[in-house]
C-alpha cells in the first residue's frame, strides 16, 4: 500500500494474541484451510497447485526469499480477523491512536505570518475520531495520498490548533515523510 497504510497495519497487528505460523508448511495449510483449496493458494502466491501440495505435505521445507516473503504477507492479512477487528474498533471508539512522525510540516496562514517548510518529529495521541477516519478510509480503499492527507489534518487539528484553541485559519501540509508510526 504505502507509508501511512502499512503503518496502520503493523500497528493493528500488534493486537495479535498469538504469533502466526512459523513454518512454510504451516502457513501453506493455514491459507489452504482459509481459501478453501490448494488451486485459490497457488493462485494467490503465483506459483502451480502441486507445490502448495507439496509444502501441505512438508514436502519442500524452504521456500525462495520472495515466496516467502508472499507466503507471510498472506497469512499475516488473514491472520486473527476478530482481533483484529476489536482493535480497530477500539481505537475508533474509545483509546484513539498514537501516530509518532518525521516529516516536512509547511503551513498556510494569514499573511505576516511565517509558511516555511520543516522538519519535524511529532509523537502524538490521535482522539478516537480521528482514528477512526483514518481506518474507515483505509477500508474504502484511499490512496495513500488520501491517508497522508487524512493523518495531516489530524495533526494540524491536534497539535497545531490545538483543538481550536489557537491557529485559527492553519492550513498544515504533511509532506517528505521520513517515518511514520503508529500504535494503538
């Protein structure tokens, strides 16, 4: 997906309450039982139906890097779905989301005022709201640009205007992103 995408990812994935498979025969059985066959397996992971058989039946015990690499992004997406889900509505309704960033924040103001660009590193706990835009537009499918922007308002509104209390008319850009956390 992109920078802010994974990152809410990875951080609804530490909600996980036990690890996910660790052998490559494991996962292949784990995603045959999930998809319901071997043929919608190797069509998933791009390779032909007797080798998923083949690593069900721990026949072939190491994969190549990028198979594996594949094969643990797969069942890491279908990994714990109601937990997952009890995460994400958690963060959306009650405990809010801390995003830690480095990035390039430049503003929009009144004139007079100073709208040079800079660096900066924010840690910060995102209200519920907040939380919960940004995952009801990662499940609509918006473009990361969409999530940057998302993430940018929100830090514009929480850190920079404070709520409204101060900054009024801001405009914050979220740009040249170095890193971006989150955490639930």
């Amino acid at each position: 997906m992109g920078i802010v995408g994974d990152g809410l990812d990875k951080a609804v994935q530490q909600a996980f309450t036990r690890p996910i498979p660790k052998s490559p025969g494991a996962q292949m059985r784990y995603l045959v039982k999930q998809l319901k066959g071997t043929r919608a397996v190797a069509e998933q992971l791009g390779i032909s139906q007797r080798t998923v058989e083949r690593y069900v039946k721990d026949q072939i015990r190491r994969p190549r890097a990028d198979l594996a690499q594949r094969l643990a992004d797969a069942v890491r997406e279908r990994w714990q779905p109601r937990v997952r889900a009890q995460a994400r509505q958690q963060a959306a309704t009650s405990t809010g989301i801390i995003i830690d960033t480095r990035a390039r924040f430049g503003f929009t103001a009144a004139p007079g005022t100073t709208d040079d660009a800079r660096i900066r590193h924010i840690t910060l706990a995102l209200p519920p709201q907040y939380a919960a835009r940004l995952f009801d537009a990662q499940d609509v499918g918006a473009s990361e640009q969409q999530l940057r922007d998302l993430a940018g308002e929100a830090l514009g509104e929480v850190y920079f205007r404070d709520g409204g209390r101060r900054a009024h008319g801001l405009d914050v850009k979220f740009t040249d992103i170095e890193h971006v956390d989150f955490d639930l």
